[in-house]
C-alpha cells in the first residue's frame, strides 16, 4: 500500500485480499452491481444499492461525477484499473507500455465482445478516442486525453497513442472510468442523432453498450437504474443476477432501508448512524481510506471571493478537527493541500493555513469588511452536507461573516456549481488515477472552470504552467513542480480543503466480496449473496 495510508477494512470479517492483489480481470474486473427496484428484494441473487442520488447519464464520455460513473462501471470496462492500494492492473489491454517519449503501445484481449455481439478491437479503441477528443462532442472528461494527437491502429490487437508530449500519468488516465470503452455502433448511432439535432450521448444515454458483466434493463430516473449479468461476460461471469441503484436522497432513510432488507447495500453511511449500524448483528460496514477531498469552495470570480485576503481570512476561520471529530466520528483526515497522502505527487511539507480568528477578523478589515459580510453556501441535499454546512456557518459567524445555507437535490447543484452562480459551495473530488495530474489539473488550471472541475473558477498562470510542464518529465521533476503548484495554490485559497474522506457503505451481513476503491467507486464483480 502506497505510504501506508490505504487500508481496506470491513468491520466484519469479509476476506478479498486475493481478489485485491490480482492480476486476472476476471476478479477484478467484473465490477457489477446488483439489486431490485422493489421494496425488498424477490429474489436473493438480486441486489439493491440505496445511493444519495441518480446517474445523471449512461455516457461514460459524457459525466464526471460520482453516481454516473458508478453505474457506469457495471456496463463498461476500462483499458487498465488500479485496485484498492492503487497498484495498476491490465484489463481490456493485455499490455499498455511507453515504446517511445511520445508513443505507447496497447495489446488487447482478442476474446472480448460488446453486449451487441461485435468484436472489440484495436478500431473499437480508436474510435473511443477520437470521440473522447471531438470538440462536437464536448466530453467533460475530454482534459484527461487531450494531449493524444493521433491512434494508429497496428493491427487487429495493437494500438499505438501519439501524445504531443511524453505525458507520463497516461496510462493512468485510462483507468479512469472517463476511459470506459463504448461499441462503435453505439458511437456511430449517436452521430447520426446528433446530425439529427440531438445532444452529444442522447443515444448512448439511453442505448449503453459496452463490454462490462452486467447490460442495462431499466432506467426510471429519479428512481433507479437497474442492470442484468451478461451471461457472455469475457470474464469471469457474476455472481449475481441484477443490481438495482435506488435512488434514496436521505440519509436516515437509506439505513431504515438497509435496516429492512429493502436494501442490501447502501452508499455513502453517514458516520452519524455507524453505531446504529454496528449495533445490528445483520448488518456490518466496508470502510476504505481515500484518494477523495472534501472542500469549501469560493467562486473566486465573484465579490468577495475574488479576494485572496477574503478568502484567506475564511481559511483562517475554519476549524477542521472540530469537522472531523465532531460530525465524521474521525472518519477523516485533516486536509493540508487538495491532494490525499496515497496520491503520486502529494507532499507533506506543504505549508497548511492555520486556523488564527485574530488573523482572520484583520484580513477581513484589511480588505474592506471589517463588520463581515453576507453571503450564500449551496450545498447539495445529504445530512452530511447539510451538517457541516451549518458547521462552518457557525464558525464564520465568529469573523462576522453571515451564511444563508441553499440547499439543492443533485442535479439543481451541479448546474449551480458548474455555469458560476455560487458564492461559496460544499464539493468533493475524488483523484481516481492515483496521480496528482488528475488530482489538480482538472480542478485547477483554467482550462477546465465549470463541468471538467474547476468549480472554484479559479486562473492562475503560474499554477497553469507548473501543471502543464509536470505532465512530462522524471518522476522527480513531477515531484517538485506539484509541490510548488499545491503550494500556490493553497497560498491562493480558491478552496479550504478540509478533510480526506473515509468512505463507508453499509452492507447486510450475507453481502461478501464487497470492496470500495480509494476514489470511492464500489467493485462488486464478486460480490456475493449468501
């Protein structure tokens, strides 16, 4: 495990270390989900996951957000996945290795099909591509690849990837689930709707076909999406019959529902109901350290907020620990920079800023508000939200700073976050690759303000160009330019990144073979019903 901070533990014993430390994609990489829209499950092969909220698409290429690639995952496969400690794994790719500064060659599985029935191939890989890179079709994940230049198909089983520069984290990026490989006659479908006048995805959205252990039953937005095993899986074939996501906004009722078997499994536990959860001899908990950041964010292009001082003073004003052990049960780590311990190019000799009200209420002055101001914090709708929300408005009430709480359901929020009208927002960001480019590139450079990341809309030309020049080089070059861009960046304060979640699920104790990865995503392609 990278710098001993990742740990996998379940609270009850549940043994996947195997399945962690291999190599076969059969274990590994038939990450399913199950479950059933009713309110328990008919069948025990069926399983229901109660999650906060709904996949917002079926477009692996076309959402970056955690309930979509979630659900996602069930139906696509990726190149290469990294494992609960981060170490990488070759999936769709037998190989994936750099032959060149700017050249890496993929061998593939030649025993793969898409759930249409058609072969994957080194074309299928290109045609990804090149749709991921289409500025008609706006990817909001298109950042993660946009330094491939050209995909040279080899043969039937080869591909060769052109960069413009020698981008190191690369293969890294086709771990993401934004790397999900989709049948061309699904891509070509939707080109022809989009001739038509439709959105970029509205095809795939609804016609998902990818090569992954489960195929789309159903989908009732607002409500569920439902999946069913791919009996012709290329690996190994799930245990399960289906996976139902419910969508189940509250907290509290997500665990009566696991509570009464309406679920089998349920997302995102509130840290508040652990003790409610453990005290349950039919239920237990998977916990897993994370690569995620949870922050407070300004919009750094609205007033105040295009304030350093301003934003600095509300830095100064947050108290972490109180966070922490006070909502999170210690379920988390205090945030120094934007990116977690296990992250490649994370530091620990990045200056942190303090917690100081003395210093807090003189900046504040100092920038023309020495009795505070008003000023509004979206939120989106999950208890533990909202509570640390009403947190840190207690907090900035100490510096005078008066905080009206909006809360939204998910897609309101996002809307919000993404086209610039928050003052400040509650966020999260999860670094999925493991590699500190995907980790701040995208939440960072000013490229990407709005969808891609960059939610804080925060520019800076300096942090730009220390960005730019770490996607190239030696490990060590890497290294120091990100610890000068973390510490620019924490200087600058877009954000106070205020702790390093512990993901929780709660789980009814028959559930084995469950893990949760680091970024949060769940693998079930050996998830059992006993």
């Amino acid at each position: 495990m990278k710098k001993g901070f990742l740990s996998l533990l379940f609270l009850t014993a549940i043994a996947v270390g195997t399945a962690c430390a291999s190599d076969d994609a059969g274990e590994l990489g038939s990450e399913t989900n199950n479950g059933e829209n009713t309110e328990s499950a008919d069948n025990a092969n069926d399983l229901t996951i109660g999650v906060p909220s709904d996949a917002q698409t079926l477009d692996p290429q076309g959402g970056n957000e955690h309930a979509t690639l979630n659900v996602g995952r069930t139906i696509y496969d990726t190149l290469v996945f990294t494992d609960g400690s981060m170490d990488m794994h070759m999936r769709l790719a037998e190989s994936f290795e750099q032959i060149e500064d700017t050249t890496w060659e993929v061998e593939l599985r030649e025993d793969v099909q898409f759930h249409d029935g058609s072969d994957f191939n080194a074309e299928a890989v290109k045609v990804n591509i090149e749709r991921l890179l289409d500025p008609d079709v706006a990817s909001p994940v298109s950042f993660m690849f946009d330094m491939i230049t050209d995909v040279e198909v080899v043969d039937d089983y080869t591909v060769h990837i052109h960069t413009d520069i020698p981008f190191a984290p690369l293969r890294a990026h086709f771990a993401h689930p934004g790397g999900h490989m989709i049948a061309p006659s699904a891509i070509e479908a939707d080109y022809e709707a989009m001739e038509d006048g439709a959105e970029p995805g509205s095809y795939i959205n609804q016609n998902p076909i990818g090569t992954g252990a489960f195929t789309l039953e159903e989908w009732n937005p607002g409500e569920f999406v439902k999946v069913t095993k791919n009996e012709d899986y290329w690996g190994d074939v799930a245990n399960v019959d289906s996976i139902t996501f419910k969508v189940v906004p509250e907290d509290n009722t997500r665990v009566a529902e696991l509570e009464t078997n309406s679920s089998q499994m349920i997302s995102h536990l509130n840290p508040d109901f652990m003790s409610r959860v453990e005290g349950n001899d039919d239920l237990k908990i998977a916990t897993q350290e994370s690569v995620s950041l949870f922050y407070l964010g300004f919009n750094v292009e609205q007033e105040p907020f295009d304030d350093p001082q301003v934003r600095t003073a509300i830095s100064k004003a947050v108290d972490k620990e109180a966070i922490i052990d006070g909502l999170l049960n210690g379920a988390g780590l205090p945030a120094k920079g934007p990116l977690a311990p296990p992250v490649f190019g994370s530091s620990d000799d990045i200056k942190a800023i303090e917690k100081d009200l003395e210093e807090a209420r003189e900046l504040l002055a100092d920038a023309g508000y020495p009795d505070g101001f008003e000023a509004t914090l979206t939120v989106e709708t999950s208890q533990i939200g909202s509570d640390v929300a009403e947190n840190i408005q207690a907090q900035l009430e100490e510096i005078g700073i008066d905080l009206d709480i909006e809360t939204l359901e998910r897609g309101a929020y996002v809307d919000v976050v993404t086209n610039a009208r928050q003052d400040m927002f509650l966020g999260s960001w999860g670094t999925v690759t493991g590699d500190a480019d995907y980790g701040l590139y995208p939440m960072f450079h000013s490229s990407n303000h709005g969808i891609a990341g960059n939610r804080t809309f925060y520019a800076n030309e300096e942090v730009d160009a220390l960005l730019e020049e770490a996607r190239s080089g030696t490990e060590e070059e890497r290294l120091a330019l990100y610890h000068d861009a973390q510490q620019l960046i924490v200087d600058d304060a877009p954000m106070v990144p205020l702790y390093h979640t512990e993901h929780m699920a709660g789980l009814q104790d028959n559930i084995e073979d469950f893990y949760i990865h680091p970024s949060s995503f769940f693998y079930l392609g050996d998830v059992n019903v006993q």
